[in-house]
C-alpha cells in the first residue's frame, strides 16, 4: 500500500494552515476566540504581541515539521 499521495495531502494541508498561521495570525487568533466561545469558554491572550509572535512561530513550526514528515518518510521507505 503506498502512503506517499495520503502523506503529501497532510503535509499540504499542514503548510497551508501553517502559511496561514505566519501571515495572518491576528485572524488565527480570532478564530480560536470565536470557537472557544462556541464551547462556552472565553479565551483572551493576555499579550496580543506576544501572541501573534507566538503564533507566527508556531507556523514556523508547523512548515518544519511537515517538511521532517517528508523526509523521514522518503528515508525510512528507501
């Protein structure tokens, strides 16, 4: 069974969230907010600086990761 196509659709999907998440924290952080409240919790960061800072590393993150699943996964099916 290849699991390559099935890798690379999560890995895609992973950087997108993850371009998005460096780009667009502010929207990142509304939308956890907003969801959150849905669930009867209120979420506020307590530093918004901080918080966009930590989520633009956060998809930094997120882009590394998905390019180590990558590469692990072409070295230990060799």
């Amino acid at each position: 069974m290849n699991l390559l196509p099935l890798l690379i659709i999560f890995v895609a999907v992973g950087i997108l969230f993850a371009l998005f998440m460096i780009f667009n924290p502010a929207l990142v952080i509304k939308v956890h907010i907003k969801t959150s409240a849905k669930s009867n919790w209120r979420t506020e960061p307590i530093s918004m600086e901080k918080e966009l800072k930590n989520t633009k590393f956060r998809g930094v993150i997120l882009v590394a990761i998905s390019i180590l699943a990558i590469i692990l996964f072409k070295f230990f099916t060799i």
